[in-house]
C-alpha cells in the first residue's frame, strides 16, 4: 500500500508556513514503513531538532481505480479517520531552499501515526466533518472539511490520474493552521466531531 498526503489544502494553514495558494493539488508519498498504529507511542529521530504535527482527516481507499471522475470518487473510498503527518521541518525547509525532495523530512519511521477507519456513512454530509487537535490537553488545531481547497472528490479525481489508487492505500487530505513542535513527553490526542479516536505520546 502507499500513503498519499496532500499539501497545501487549508487556506490558514499555506498562510502560516507562507506558501503559495497551489493552482492544483501538491501531493508527496510516505512509504508503508511511515505507518504507526494503535496509538503507540512516537520516538523522537536524532536526526531533527523540529519535529512538528500536522493532524489531517485520512480517507481509506476501497478498491481499484485510475483515471477516476470526480462524480465517481466517492465510491473507491467508504472510510476516514485522522492521522498525524509528522514532519521534520527543519530537514523540510532545508530542502526546500534548495529545491530539493521531502523524502527525509516527510517520510521517515513512524510519521504516519494513523486512528481505527470508521464508515464515511456515518456522516450527513462529507463536506462538513470537523476534527481537531489537544497538545497536552489545549486544542491546536481545529478543522473542517469544509474549508479545504480541494475536496476529498478534487483529491482522488487528480491523484488517480497520475497513480493507480489501490485498495488500502491511504491519502492524508491535508492540514489546518496550527501545526507546531513536540518535545519528548507531549502527548497529541485527535478527534473526530467529537469522538477521541487517536493518542501519541512523544517518547
Ligand atoms: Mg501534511
């Protein structure tokens, strides 16, 4: 499977790292190794003194699908829960000076902190699905699919074009405004509306 994340899809969000509002979507991938499950806890890397959240609504793809019309979209993917995009930013920002990839920064051993999936049929409406954030038990972040850029159809409408969705691969929609470092001993807990579905503590 292959963990898609999108970038740049919170208005707020491109404004507090002063990016550009992209023109399309701006995607990069993190490898399954990435992935941390059932609310283990994350080890802070020796190699970054910046390691930083992004909490981000994840949908699970359910089948096969390229080239997918956005009217269709909806139906190669039934799940969503919320994952952590854990960067280092200080590798990240150096690369991009230098116009270089986000490999590194982006896709290292357990940046992926990932919640138990729920059916998207649970919502009324996919377009408003509030989550948010607790560092330490202060809200950080908050969000809501309804102010994304691209929508969830946008999202896997353009990706398919480029890469053949699979069952079980993962795209990270994005993240708010808010997004800032941990240090060993934080612990970062998301919700969905209202419902605590993700812990990581910083180990
Ligand atoms: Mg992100």
């Amino acid at each position: 499977m292959k963990i898609i994340c999108i970038g740049r899809n919170y208005v707020d969000h491109i404004r507090e790292l002063n990016n550009a509002v992209p023109g399309e979507p701006v995607f990069f991938l993190k490898p399954d190794t990435a992935l941390l499950i059932r609310n283990r806890p994350f080890y802070y890397p020796s190699f970054s003194t910046d390691i930083q959240y992004e909490l981000e609504l994840v949908l699970k793809i359910n089948k096969v699908g390229k080239h997918i019309q956005k009217q269709f979209a909806m139906t190669y993917c039934d799940e969503i829960g919320l994952g952590l995009d854990m960067t280092a930013r200080d590798l990240q920002e150096n690369a991009k000076k230098k116009s270089l990839p986000w490999a590194a920064a982006k896709g290292f051993d357990q940046s992926a902190p990932i919640s138990r999936f729920f059916p998207l049929s649970r919502f009324s409406d996919t377009r408003n699905i509030s989550f948010h954030l607790n560092l330490n038990g202060s809200t950080v972040q908050k969000g809501n699919s309804s102010l994304m850029i691209y929508s969830f159809e946008d999202i896997i409408s353009y990706v398919s074009r480029f890469m053949t969705l699979r069952t079980g691969d993962l795209i990270y929609t994005g993240t708010p405004a808010g997004v800032g470092p941990v240090k060993i001993g934080d612990v970062l807990e998301g919700w969905l509306e209202e419902e605590k579905i993700l812990k990581c503590g910083i180990k």
